[in-house]
C-alpha cells in the first residue's frame, strides 16, 4: 500500500497538483476556498442551538469575502 501512494499515487495525481496550486492558483482564490468551511460551522452551532456563535461564524464568513475581493 505504501508503494502504492509514494511511487504512483504522489507522483502522478498528488505532487502534480500540489504544485500547480501553489503555483497557479492566486492567494485570494486559496484564502476563499479556504473560507468555504465557515457556513458549514455556521449551520452546525446552529442545530445546538448557539446563536451567538453562528453569528459569529457568519460575521467572520462575509469579512473574508469582502476582504478578498479585489476591486478594479
């Protein structure tokens, strides 16, 4: 199995795509992706019943977007 994911898989599917992330994609399109967990956090304080926090979790959502967004 480790022969499998070192010689195969990592050389051919994973560092290939490792690379072209971290140098093709721009930053602000990284730092959005990365922002995707935050409604999926939102909705969960959510069904246990914390408002305050999915406030929060909400404010904190929409921040980064606008922050993100690079106006010409």
């Amino acid at each position: 199995m480790f022969d499998l994911n070192y010689r195969i898989l990592n050389s051919h599917l994973t560092q290939p795509s490792a690379v072209f992330w971290k140098n093709y994609v721009p930053q602000s399109a990284r730092n959005s992706l990365s922002n995707l967990e935050e409604p999926v956090s939102m909705v969960n304080v959510l069904l246990v019943a914390n408002p305050y926090k999915a406030m929060q979790y909400f404010s904190r959502f929409f921040k980064h977007i606008f922050r993100n967004m690079q106006f010409n």
